[in-house]
C-alpha cells in the first residue's frame, strides 16, 4: 500500500503559469528576463568580487551588502531558469520534489534577505548614532556571528514548510498561479484540511518580515531623533543620505512581498494576471534594482566598478 502511495505521489505534477502572449510578445518576454537575469547576476557578482578584493571596502556596511549580494545570487539562480523555461521551451511541468525544493529555498534566501536588510538598518543605526565606536561595535568576528545567526533563524522556521506540504495529497495536475513554487500555492492544491498549514505559514511571515520590517521601522525612528538632534543642517543631511541606499533596498523588498502576501490570503477575487505581475515584481525587482542603487548611490564602490 504505502508503494502504491509512493507512485502516486512521484506522478503528481505542478504546472506553472507565464503571462498570456502570443508568439512574438513570447521572444520579448524571454529576452526581457534574459536581459535582467544577466544584470542581476553580473550585477551583484561584480559587487561581491570589488568587496572581496579592495581593501579598502572591508567595513561593516559593504560587508552586509555582500550578504544582501549572495541572497539576491541565490534567488536569481533558484527561480529565474524556470521562468525562462516556460517562456523560452514551453517547459511549464515541475515535479512535487522539484516545486518543494524550490519552494524551500525561494523563502529560506527571503527569510535571510529580510534578516540582512534587519542588520543593514542596526549599522546605520550605530554608525549615526555612535559614531566613535562604530568599528569596535561591528567588528567582523561579530558580524560573522550574525550573519550565522540569520542562516540559522531562517533554517529552523523554514525548513517545515517542505515536511508539511509532503504529507498532503495532490491531483495529478495542480496549476499554480505564478511561473515558480510558492509555499502558499501549493498548500492551496492540497486535497486535504490545510489549517494548521495556513497558520504556520502566517506564523512564518509575522515572525520574519513582519518582525524584520517593524524592527526597521523602529530604527529609523530613532536614526530620525538622532539626527534631528544634530545641529548642523549640513550634518543632518549628510548622515541622512547615508540611508538611502538602505531605505531604497528596504521598500523595494517589502513593499511588493507584503502586497503579494495579502492577495494571497485575502485576494481570491483578484485578477490572476495581477498575481503573476506582482510575483515578477516581488522576486526580481529587488534582484535587478539593489546593485543598480548600491553603486550609484556609494560613491566609493561607483568609482571602484568605473575602474573595473
């Protein structure tokens, strides 16, 4: 019995969705995420390699964007050749095994990208709020150990998600409403009671970017007292520009995930073209634009790229 169990659950299938087009909006579509796909990859490569190589840029805040850097990597080479595939060879089928793996490491590297943004907020935090012990509070050995910190917090809380969803059993045919594996999708073809799932999931998002994202928002209240504390107007704008960068990655992040999320639990009359349009924008618009903000806001890291 429990073989027969097995085959049926190696037979299921997960078809994936790509946007509605006709053959030539086709070839557009493919070489448009072609296109972003290359700049997102070169782009936080080359990010990585000039804080690797340049002394100069081993400081704690270029330290975390090399972290942000390798989660954006990640997400990019987890999720992008699978849209590719649909629109480039009509390659729409996944396996059960294929979408839970998938699934696992699309929110494990989102889970550790919000713990990052969490960390770049605490060194704005300390460098405008202490400046003369910036570099005795962020020492690398310490930043090692959060960073350790984040891959862990992540591992714990996501690692069930795969476990839970495996026990569930699926028709053969499951069309999913975007052109990747998301936890919340496929708990939804699951032909059995999904509560305890629906919690847990819920549970994961307040825990990580709902705690993540207060946390930020926390910070920049106090950055904010701080630097209305300062009396120079010239100072004051100097260190507020210092967080751009960050505030930039932190919306662009947030903003699209948390909208998605929403229409997930709540949206059931939304158009399904809505969901794949937020989905593209909630997973590669943070992989695209970080590396594009980061070099043209931090002066030092622009200069070294041109000298690249």
């Amino acid at each position: 019995m429990s073989a027969v169990n097995e085959t049926k659950l190696n037979s299921v299938i997960f078809l994936l969705t790509g946007l509605p087009c006709n053959g030539d909006a086709h070839l557009w579509i493919s070489i448009s995420f072609c296109f972003m796909y290359v700049i997102s990859v070169v782009g936080n490569s080359v990010i990585l390699f000039i804080v690797k190589t340049d002394p100069s840029l081993h400081e704690p805040m270029y330290i975390f964007l090399s972290m942000l850097a390798i989660t954006d990597l990640g997400i990019s080479i987890t999720t992008i050749p699978t849209i590719l595939g649909i629109y480039l060879f009509n390659s729409r089928e996944i396996s059960l095994d294929a979408c839970l793996a998938q699934l696992f490491f699309i929110h494990l590297l989102q889970c550790i990208e919000s713990s990052v943004l969490l960390l770049m907020a605490f060194d704005r935090f300390t460098a405008i709020h202490n400046p003369l012990r910036y570099a005795s509070i962020l020492t690398p050995p310490r930043i090692a150990k959060m960073g350790l910190m984040a891959v862990l917090r992540a591992m714990v809380i996501i690692l069930p998600l795969p476990f839970l969803l495996k026990q569930f059993r699926y028709s053969r045919a499951n069309v999913l409403s975007h052109s990747y594996c998301l936890y919340q999708e496929v708990m939804k073809m699951a032909c059995s009671d999904i509560t305890v799932n629906s919690i847990y999931g819920l549970f994961t998002k307040l825990l990580t970017m709902g705690l993540d994202s207060l946390l930020i928002f926390l910070s920049y209240v106090m950055i904010l007292k701080t630097v209305l504390s300062i009396a120079s107007h010239e100072e004051c704008l100097r260190a507020l520009n210092t967080c751009v960068s960050h505030l930039c990655a932190v919306l662009l992040f947030y903003t699209p995930e948390i909208s998605l999320s929403v229409i997930h639990r709540f949206g059931k009359g939304s158009s399904p073209l809505l969901q794949i349009l937020l989905g593209y924008i909630s997973l590669l618009l943070p992989l695209l634009m970080n590396p594009i903000v980061y070099s043209v806001k931090s002066k030092h890291l622009r200069v070294r790229i041109i000298r690249v």
